[in-house]
C-alpha cells in the first residue's frame, strides 16, 4: 500500500438521504475526518413563521419520510406545551400506540434492508433474499406490521393524515384494534426471531466514550419523557438549547450539536442503556439471550439493540391494545396563547427536539428543530476516525466498507438533518 | 430484464420509501425488474440507461438542473414521484420569499449555503412521462404504474377529484354533513380519499385536479369556518406552486 495516497468512492448507500464522508490518512494516521453534509437546505424552520400553531404537526411530518411520527408528536408537545394543554391520558396512549408502529416499521426497515445487507456481505435486501429468503420475508412482514399499525391509528403511515394538534380526527373503537392484535401477536415471534437472528452476526470490536443522551420516565421512553444522560447532570426540557449548541460548519447543511460543549450520542445506543430496566421483561430476555448487558457501547451491535427495540415496540403496541379504552373526546381543543413551548420525543434514530414561539395572533414567529442525526454527527466522525485507525492495514475497499459500516451503524437520517454523502478516503 | 433507477432531488425520502413499503410485492417486483439504481437500498449502483426512472424531489441547486437533464437522457420512461417532483414541495414556498433572509434564519454562517432562489418540479427542466400526485404517493398507484409500464399499457392516474373517490367509496360527505371545510371538490383524486374517511376536510396534498372551480369552492371554505389567511395557508402548503397558479387564473 503506498503512501500518502487518495481513494475516492462513489455516493454513500443504504441510508436515508444523500451526503459524502471525506478521510484523509497521513503515514496510516486519520487526520481529517468530515461528514459532509450538503443536500440542499430545505428551510423548515424559516417557513414555519407566520403559519397558524396548528400547523406544524402536518408541515414538520414532511422533514422525514421514514420518521413522520416523530415531528408530529415532538411539534404536538412542543405546542401544547406552549398553550399550557394537556391532553387526554387515552389520547396519549394512542399517540404512543402510533409512534410504536413507526418504531418497528423504521427499525424493520434498517435491521434487514439497509443494515443486515452489511454482516452478509450482499449490496441490498433483493440479494440477502436469496440466500436468506426467510428471512427477509420475516422482516418484510414485521415491517408490514409496523405500516398497518401507522395506517390503523394514523391513516397513512408516511405523514399521517388522522394527527392533530390535542389529539386525533377520529379514534378506533376497541374492537376494530383486535385484528391489529392478531397481526401484532404474530409480529411478536418475527421479533424475537430478529433478535435472534442478528445476534448472530459477527461484530467488528468498537467501544465508544460518547456520552449519552436520550429521554427517559414511567416507561421505556418513546412519545415523551424527561432528559437522561451518561455523565452530566440532567436538564429540564426548556433548557435544551442551554445545553445541546448548534454551530455551522463549512462542510455541512445541517447544524453540528453539542452537548455541555462535547460530542454525544443520541439513537438506540443511548435510549437502550439509559433505560435498559424500563424494557418489558420479554425485551429484556431477548437482549440478555442475544449476549447485550445492561449497556451496549459497540456501535456495530446496535442491530441487536434496533431489534430488541423492535420487540418491546410490538409488546408495548400489544399491552397498550390491551388497556385500550376509546378516549371520550378524540382531541382536546389547544386555543393558540402568546408563549413559548417545547417538546422532546424519541423518533427511531433518537431524541427530537421542537421549540416554538407563538404569538398573541395565534401564528408562530419563531420555530428551532434539532433533529437526532445533526446531534450525532460529531459522534459518528469519531467513530470513523476509531475505525480508520483501527483499520490503516486494510485494503481500500474493506477499509471504504467498514466507514460505511461506521455510518450506517447509526442509522443517520440525512433527509431530516437535510444533507448528501460522497464517499472520498484520501491517504497522504 | 427492463431496468428501474430510483433518484432523489430535495424531498424527504417518503415517496421512494413507498416502494420499500410494497411488502408483499417487493420480492415479486424484483424477479420481474432489474433494480438498476436506488441509493437508499442497494449500494450496487449499475450504470445507464434505464428503462424507467422515477424521480423523487424538487431541483433546487445548480447542479441539480444538470443532473435531472443527465437522468432525462438516461431514461426511456421518466415517472415524477410525489409533490415535490411534481410542484416543487413544500420547500417552493422559498418562490414566494426571500431566499437569502430563510437562509439567514437557519443557518448561522449563509456564506455556507448554495441554493437557487426557487424549487422547482422535474416537468420545470425536461419532458416528464407521467406524475405520481400527492405528499406522499399513493402505494396502489406506484404499484399500479410499475405493473403498466411493465406490460406496456398506459398508468391509469385519473385527473378526477377527492370528492369522486368519497362517492365511490360510500363515504359520507363531511362538509354537507358536518359543515368541515374540505378542498375534495378541487384536488385531485389518488389518494383514496383518506382524510373524509377519517372525519377530516381534505387538504389538497395531491395537488389541483386538472380543472379545478377554485371560486365556488373558496366562499364554501369561508362558511365552513375558514378565515382569509386560512384559506390562503391551506392552498400554500404542499402544492403551493400549483394551487397558487390556479388561484391566480381566477384572481378569486
């Protein structure tokens, strides 16, 4: 292998939007390690001024095909929190029963179409059929699952059209649930068998320092929750922008975050070891049979948390089933008032952030949104810069492999962040 | 084997994701077409020309003109997917503002950012074969149009509006019945009619239907309950381009 030298690859694959990774090696030494992230801006925040505060459940849903929910629910929180409305236990459970199908729909989607591809050495879910058609059928009817809950409760499962502000349009009844259920209960076995499934990959050694942040509160946290983190002391809510910054970079359209003024991760990594005795007991024997302690630090295991998060997705949806009792009303009316309001979920790839100001005419005048994968970004550089050291032996593609392996281990959603990747490895 | 490429411009990933979404066709769909390029699924990217592309998202930097012309020349058959590929999106209401002042908004360094002025629908830059309305596609319709241009018939994508797919599917009028303010009578059919079905007025994100009576509908919205700059917000939303443009035809 000579040296220095430069390698440049083709766009980076099998993650949901576009951006480009540049490394540079000098003497086997990784000395510039960017994600660069310039798909076009699309500027959210900027035309969310002016429009009615019942708005943004329906516009911020289109940030991310994959994770609607998520910008629905953090907006929703964010707004009530802001008109001083809390909204209907019920209602609150069925948002919770929402956001569990986008859970085992988005995870499904990663575990077997964009991640698993990578352990089994094929380009894409088409050629992991063939060898493991089973498998995939497993993974495509859980996934189904997961879109039929969405549909169910949210009417579409790509930007739900049942969602408001308060709650929802109109609620099922108990018993158009049941056959949800059957669906669910046979979810449930495809889970375990996931779990089981990717617990027998093999997984490059990584240990990770970052610190963690994620919500957490009564349950495994999932529509809202109060701030956890790995070392610093926790935060209230309205106190995020104190701590997670946003700086601009040259190399990226989304915003770079910090948190207390150091890289943090945020994502199943996070959510599963600050809440690993929140997970149901079914959840948590799955996790302890797939070899996961009480804490997972190895990005490259992560699969293994996305399907355990799978099955206590699909064995929440089953309890909350379960409990239902159709709300009274299907939405509490939220008269607009002058404030600000902020709002926090766990979307698949990690805590969203939302604040907005309202003003006394009901229209919004300022909107902030801090999505999972801008958080990570500093985080998933640091990775890459472990993994290149760690890899200086390889040849250029396994080496460009394993980079790629480093991303996609955190499931980044570009399309929310708004960015493009190229993959260019440069040794010097 | 004819060939697919799945490409994306500025959007949010949903209307490629619908294809993903096809869980019990998508193996089948696999064996009948070579799935040539599609970033977000495969990273076996395979070189033109394709038989078909389909185009998600709105062009809205300089070297995206040049890459939806590449892809054009590429393509035999070239299918806009959803409304920002179709209208320009959500993101086209920059048309209608200060592109350098939302720029300042969002970003804290604007001399970072290379955007044009406008977001624009592929129809804005090559000839475009057939669209997929709405925000997101609907999943039968991408199915249906893969299946036609498979067997070589044309994709039925009917310009009729929500209100027909209500008729058709029994569902009870709600702004005859209840009085909520519903866009059904002037945006285009597809969608199967999923607000009305869910106790909600529909709110237009397919788009125009191809003749679209936007003054008898507006004074309707206005009695449903709908103040000026409500009526104004709810038409400048998913399609903005396009309902605009029918608004203005009609100076209403």
């Amino acid at each position: 292998m000579t040296d220095p030298r430069t390698i440049r690859v083709g766009a980076l694959t099998r993650v949901e939007g576009e951006g480009a990774l540049h490394v540079e090696l000098r003497n086997g030494v990784p000395e510039r390690v960017e994600l660069n992230i310039y798909e076009p801006p699309r500027f959210f925040e900027a035309f969310l001024r002016g429009r009615a505060h019942t708005e943004p459940p329906d516009i911020t849903a289109r940030i991310c095909g994959i994770c609607p929910v998520a910008y629905q629910t953090s907006a929703m929180n964010a707004i009530e929190d802001a008109c001083g409305v809390t909204v209907d236990p019920q209602v609150v459970a069925l948002r919770r029963l929402l956001y569990c199908g986008e859970w085992i729909h988005s995870h499904a989607l990663h575990i077997y179409m964009l991640h698993a591809p990578d352990f089994l050495g094929e380009p894409d879910v088409i050629a992991v059929a063939k060898h493991h058609r089973a498998a995939v059928e497993r993974g495509l009817a859980l996934k189904k699952a997961g879109n039929r809950l969405m549909e169910l409760v949210g009417g579409r499962s790509i930007h739900p059209i049942n969602v408001r502000l308060g709650g929802f349009y109109s609620v099922p009844t108990k018993s158009e649930l049941k056959p949800m259920a059957e669906q669910l209960r046979a979810a449930l076995d495809d889970a375990l068998a996931t779990v089981a499934w990717v617990a027998g990959f093999e997984f490059p050694d990584l240990t990770v320092d970052h610190e963690l942040l994620a919500l957490t509160g009564e349950r495994y946290p999932i529509e809202d929750g109060r701030i956890a983190r790995s070392a610093g002391n926790p935060f209230p809510i309205a106190e995020f922008s104190d701590h997670v910054r946003e700086t601009h970079v040259p190399h990226s359209t989304a915003l770079h975050s910090t948190l207390d003024g150091e890289r943090h991760l945020t994502g199943p990594l996070a959510r599963y070891s600050l809440n690993y005795a929140l997970l149901s007991s079914v959840a948590r024997e799955a996790a302890t049979a797939a070899g996961l302690g009480e804490q997972c630090r190895n990005p490259f295991r992560s699969i293994i948390v996305r399907a355990v998060e799978v099955v206590y997705a699909v064995d929440e949806a089953l309890r909350i089933i379960d409990d239902y009792e159709r709300p009274a009303r299907p939405f509490v009316d939220v008269p607009a008032r002058a404030g600000v309001g902020h709002g926090v979920s766990e979307a698949p790839r990690g805590l969203l952030y939302h604040r907005y100001e309202i003003g006394a005419d009901g229209l919004i005048t300022a909107a902030v949104i801090v999505p999972p994968t801008a958080q990570n970004q500093a985080a998933i550089e640091d990775d890459l810069t472990r993994v290149v050291a760690a890899g200086v032996d390889l040849d250029d593609a396994e080496l460009t492999s394993m980079c790629e392996r480093a991303i996609r281990n955190h499931d980044p959603c570009i399309s929310c962040a708004t960015h493009f990747l190229t993959l260019t490895v440069e040794r010097r | 084997m004819p060939s697919l490429a799945v490409w994306k411009f500025a959007s949010c990933d949903g209307c490629q994701l619908t294809l993903l979404d096809c869980e019990d066709e998508l193996l089948t769909l696999a064996e009948q077409v070579q799935i040539a390029t599609f970033a977000e699924a495969s990273s076996a990217v395979m070189g033109g020309p394709y038989d078909v592309s389909l185009v998600e998202g709105s062009v809205t930097t300089p070297s995206d003109v040049r890459r939806i012309r590449e892809i054009r020349e590429q393509s035999g058959v070239l299918v806009a997917i959803g409304a920002c590929a179709t209208a320009g999106g959500i993101q086209a209401l920059r048309n209608f503002a200060d592109v350098a002042e939302f720029t300042s908004v969002v970003y804290a360094r604007p001399d970072y950012i290379h955007t044009l002025a406008t977001s624009t629908p592929a129809s804005a830059h090559v000839t475009v074969d057939y669209e997929l309305r709405g925000c997101p596609i609907d999943r039968r319709q991408l199915l249906d149009t893969l299946a036609a241009l498979l067997v070589g018939r044309k994709p039925r994508l009917p310009a009729a509006t929500v209100c027909t797919e209500c008729k058709r599917a029994g569902v009870t009028c709600v702004t005859v019945a209840e009085g909520i303010a519903c866009l059904g009578p002037v945006t285009h059919a597809g969608c199967g009619a999923l607000c009305p079905r869910h106790h909600r007025g529909c709110y237009g994100c397919f788009g125009p239907t191809a003749t679209p009576n936007m003054p008898a509908l507006i004074p309707l919205l206005h009695r449903d309950g709908m103040s000026g700059p409500e009526v104004d917000r709810v038409f400048e939303t998913f399609n903005v381009t396009q309902f605009s443009a029918e608004r203005n035809a009609h100076h209403d």
